[in-house]
C-alpha cells in the first residue's frame, strides 16, 4: 500500500476556521501555517487515518457542487504538501 | 477573524528591577494583582480551544513566576507557541534548559539599554546590566532565540552607535529593535529625566537612519524615533508630491492591533493592549474570550476607530499634514490627552517642526 494512501491530520496542528469559510492549519511543533479554503478545510477533517484518498475524494464530491474533473490530483497533491511539512501523518499498514 | 491569534498576557505584576520609564508601574487605573497557576491554567485550555496559536508572556517580569514551569507545560498542551517579554535579569540554566526542551518558543525578548553598565544602569538598576548579558548568553547557549529591545532615553541617546556595534557585531545577535521612553506608568513620574527632547529626538532619529544604512535589515522598530523619522520622512515626500503616504491617511489608522491580538493583565482583566489597560473588556475564566473578541462594544469601536477623520480635531486645525497623517498610538494619545480617539500629541509632525525638530 502507498503510505500516503491513508493520511491522518496531525493532532498537534490547530485548524483555525475563520468567518469567511477560509481557515489556517497552524502546527505548533514548527510554527508552519498553512492558509486553505473551505475544500482543504473538509479534506482535513477527512484524514482520519481510516479513508484512502479516494475515499476523500469520493466524499468531496458529494458534498461540493461543481467540483473539477482534476480534484482527485489537487487533493492528491494538498494531502502531499501538508504532508512534507508534517501536517499529515501516514497511517502505516501493519500488513 | 473568529478569534485572536495571539494575545499578550502579562501573567505577573511583580518585578525585580524598578525602570526609571517602565510603562507598567504607576498606572492608577490597574490593579496590581497576580493570579494562581490553576486561573491560567484554565484560561490557557479556553484559548487552546480557540486555536490562538500563539502567546506572548510578560510582566511585570515573566521570570519570577515561580510556577513557569507549568504555566508552559499549560501552553504547549493547548498546542501554542510562546514567547517572552523579559528584562533578562532572571534567566538560569534550568528555565532555559526547560524552555528549550519544549520546542515551542519563538524568542525571548530583552531589554539592552547600553553598551555599558553606565548607559544601561542609569533607567534600569545597578547590576542589570551584567545580569542581562549572563541572561543573553545563557539563552545563547540552550539556542532559544534572543531578540532585544533598546529603548531610548536621555541616558543612552549618545550611546546608539556603540548600542548597535555591541549587539550586532560583539554580542552577534542577526537584529535588534528599538524604540523610545513613552509617557506612560513610571515615565510619568521621571519624564524630565527621562524623555528625549526635540534635540535629542533629532539625533536619535539622524542616528538609527545611518545605522540602519551601515547595518541593512538589522535594525527594526514600530514605535520611537526610528519609526517616527521613517514616518515623517516618507509624509514629506507625500506632501511634496501630492501623493498618499499611507493607506485612508487623514484618519486614525495608526494602529491596527485590535484587529489582531489582545491582551490580559496581571490580575485577569481583558484589555485591548498594553498600552491600553485601563479600558477593561471581561475577565478571564469569567467572560467569554471570543464574545468579548467578537462582541465587545468598546474593541469594536476601537477597530473602528480608523473612520475618524483627523480634520475633526481642534489639535489637527490647519495642519497641512492631516492627508499624509495616521494618528499614532492611541495608547499615547490617552495617557496624553485623556482620550483614546484622538491623535498622539507625542508622534505630531507639526508639533516635532514647530519646537526645532527637521526631517532629515
């Protein structure tokens, strides 16, 4: 299994949200904030450890109208940048 | 924003040095109290919960808690970074030891009047001078960030040049800002012995421009003579070519804190700022943090504090300078005219050239 395949937020990051819907993903280990839209916002409290990224996906698509055809490779690549910055841990398969 | 980002909590009212311009001491309209661990412990679980990210400590001096230890243990479990305002005096090897073990420091700020005893001494306290560098030397060697302070005063105003060649050259520190004696608590009470004069005012201003030439990047400030010279020069130059030299300039938009941060004194009391701690929002572990940050009448009026045309004011009358003008710090404008929304008499270009003072 690809690690990445099943992502887990950070308990350590705080998710600001703000009043415009937009929030901040703040990780208090190296001070890194990260500035994401209502999307990002529902694809972190997604990465549960338990859903693969296109079971996220799948599940954005349901619940935003009008998503792109290339969502599943920007959520692929948001889940990839949270996780070199360490906002993202990957849930390893013990198998 | 939903909630603050950052606060400034000074979590004790006690010090161990007494400065001759400390903006702290001698306000009468602040109870000098200090809560018990288990109150900012409660508090610091509210603002975790908020998801402030970061808290700035200070005092009086933040040192002198004993009970630091778990005041900071409180911050770091409520996922929070911190930081210190501090006069450097009490930093041991155990603290630091402590505070770098926690990876969740952003600086420790201290204050550096001098490059010497005498300078420094003079507004701070025999002693403090050695103690600060042994403070700064120790937070060197643990790797916590060392940021310093210099603020300007009669005592030291001759001293800038030396200041900055023992910070940034002997000492190695990558910066250091500055600002300037303001009159408020305990300057109050010193102000002839203290505060710049207009002479003074223009030298240290000729002084931190070419310094800051000589080292670029490295020397920094939002208040004081070096932002005050920044400022006037760049409103001439507006003036000069017709243009603005700030955004909404002509109003009072010199301070944009209320919309970022807030502050917490010694005893609990919520306040806009510092400089502002007379004005009493909530208290902590009793109101709401975020009703207070999103519903306070008297901080929402601040904010808006920057539809206030400066042309309103009979101090502003026939200024030319009111287009290019922010107002400044209402912190000073209160301490000097009683009023929060008003301009800083203190940071008055007109009034800086009608008593000798020259942009340079």
């Amino acid at each position: 299994m690809n690690q990445i395949d099943k992502p887990i937020a950070n308990p350590i990051v705080v998710l600001r949200e703000e009043f415009d819907d937009w929030a901040v993903l703040f990780n208090a280990d190296n001070a890194a904030a990260v500035g994401t839209n209502p999307v990002g916002v529902a694809v972190w409290k997604l990465m549960d450890g338990k859903k693969d990224i296109e079971g996220i996906v799948s599940e954005i698509k349901n619940r935003f109208e009008d998503t792109p055809d290339a969502v599943g490779e920007e959520i692929a690549a948001f889940v990839g940048i949270l996780a070199e910055n360490g906002f993202v841990g990957l849930e390893q398969d013990s198998k | 924003m939903r909630t603050p980002r950052s606060l400034t909590i000074e979590i004790t009212s006690r010090c161990n040095l007494r400065c001759r311009y400390c903006y702290f001491f001698n306000n009468p309209e602040v109870v000098y109290r200090d809560l018990p661990t288990g109150e900012w412990l409660t508090f610091f679980d509210e603002l975790g919960s908020l998801g402030v990210m970061t808290v700035t400590l200070a005092g009086g001096e933040p040192f002198i808690r004993e009970d630091l230890p778990v005041l900071l243990e409180g911050i770091v479990r409520n996922r929070m970074r911190f930081a210190f305002l501090s006069n450097g005096t009490l930093i041991d090897d155990e603290i630091a030891a402590f505070i770098a073990g926690t990876g969740r420091c952003e600086h420790v700020q201290v204050s550096v009047d001098g490059s010497s005893a005498q300078a420094h001494d003079s507004c701070r306290g025999k002693g403090s001078f050695e103690k600060v560098l042994r403070g700064i030397h120790t937070l060197q060697r643990h790797r916590i960030g060392v940021t310093v302070r210099v603020t300007i005063h009669q005592h030291n105003v001759h001293d800038l040049e030396n200041i900055a060649h023992f910070l940034l050259d002997e000492l190695g520190l990558p910066d250091f800002s500055t600002n300037s004696a303001g009159y408020m608590g305990t300057c109050c009470v010193n102000a002839d012995e203290v505060l710049l004069n207009v002479e003074e005012r223009k030298e240290a201003m000729a002084t931190l421009l070419r310094l800051t030439e000589q080292y670029p990047g490295r020397i920094s400030s939002s208040a004081g003579p070096l932002t005050d010279g920044r400022m006037w020069r760049r409103m001439e130059e507006a003036r000069a070519q017709d243009k603005p030299a700030f955004h909404n300039g002509g109003r009072l938009t010199g301070c944009g804190c209320p919309s970022n941060k807030i502050s917490v004194r010694a005893d609990g009391a919520i306040v806009p700022c510092n400089m502002l701690a007379h004005m009493e929002l909530g208290r902590i572990n009793h109101d709401s943090l975020s009703e207070v940050w999103q519903n306070s009448p008297d901080l929402n009026q601040l904010r808006t504090r920057h539809h206030i045309s400066l042309a309103e004011f009979e101090f502003c009358a026939g200024c030319s300078y009111i287009p290019y003008c922010t107002g400044n710090c209402p912190g000073l404008a209160y301490t000097l005219t009683g009023q929060v929304d008003h301009p800083s008499p203190d940071a008055c270009m007109r009034r800086f050239l009608e008593e000798g003072g020259a942009i340079l």
